[in-house]
C-alpha cells in the first residue's frame, strides 16, 4: 500500500490477520536494544544466517508483521525479489516495552498459527527475556522466562549463547 500511494511512505503499520495495525514510535531505548541485538547477533553469526531488523515476514495473504529481529536463512539474492517467509526464519525476536500486551497477545499467536519455530519477546520493563517454543494453532506450547545471570541460544543454533545481561545492556 505503501508503494502504490494508499499509505505515506513514512507511515508505521503492519498487516496482522488481515488488519493494518498502528505502530508506536520507536523511542530511543527500544532503538537502542534493536541495535544492541543486531551487533551480537552478528558477531555469532559466522554466516550461518542473515540479521534483519524491523523488516516485514510473509505469514501469508493477511499478514505481513515487521517484528524488531530475525536470524533468517541466507538466501543467494538477500531477499531483494522478496519478502521472506516463516520456513525461512530461524528466531524472531520482538522488543517489548510499551507494546508488550500487543506482542504476547496478537503477534505471538499469528507466528505461532505461521510455524515460525522460535519466539523471543525481550521484555525490558521486566529485565526478561521470554522464549516461545513449540509452535502450534494458537501460539506456543513451550514458553520459558530468563533473567540476568541465564543465557539463550536459538534453538537451531545451540552453540550461539547469549548472556540474558548482555540482550538487556547490563554489566555481566
């Protein structure tokens, strides 16, 4: 809608299960916590899978979310031709201040329905990173919250450990 003129350009939406959502404003501290995620997990990457940040994912003819991260499928064209696709994604990270009921409660189901394998919601007012796994019809049959002290790693990629502190910015 964007490209054909329905939408501005600078406009902040998303299509989920057939409606276009408002997006908040991204304020310096969701920001700040996307670009942090970005240079780690590019650190880890070792080529085995591209990042993209705030780009949308193909969940079908309704729904085209724009979730904060992905780990993807490297694909020969960098996804120039087009968007991927939940078979492509590896992890899916959403950063979660002010839209957190939102998160939980619209998107996480709609990635769940798509098949995306892994879920994290990097919730900052609680200081938590809570892992979503086992997708089925209505979300996630597998949901795991960890703290300061813990580490994660994506489940296609055990060896790509992340300090909890470190996602959220604290001192390890």
């Amino acid at each position: 809608m964007g490209e054909t003129g329905v939408l501005r350009p600078d406009t902040r939406v998303e299509l989920l299960d057939g409606s276009i959502i408002d997006m908040s404003p991204i304020g310096p501290r969701h920001g700040g916590s996307v670009k942090r995620l970005i240079r780690l997990f590019s650190k880890l990457s070792a080529e085995r899978w591209l990042v993209s940040a705030q780009d949308p994912v193909h969940l079908g003819e309704f729904s085209e979310p724009q979730p904060d991260l992905m780990l993807l499928k490297p694909a020969d064209d960098d996804y120039t031709s087009r968007h991927p696709r939940q078979e492509e994604v590896y992890l899916l990270v959403e950063v979660a201040d002010v839209s957190l009921d939102f998160d939980r409660n619209q998107k996480l189901p709609a990635y769940g329905r798509a098949g995306i394998p892994e879920v994290w919601i990097l919730n900052l007012g609680a200081k938590a990173l809570e892992v979503y796994r086992e997708p089925h019809f209505s979300g996630y049959g597998s949901q795991r919250t960890l703290r300061a002290g813990d580490t994660a790693a994506p489940l296609a990629f055990p060896d790509a450990s992340i300090q909890i502190a470190e996602l959220l910015g604290q001192a390890i």
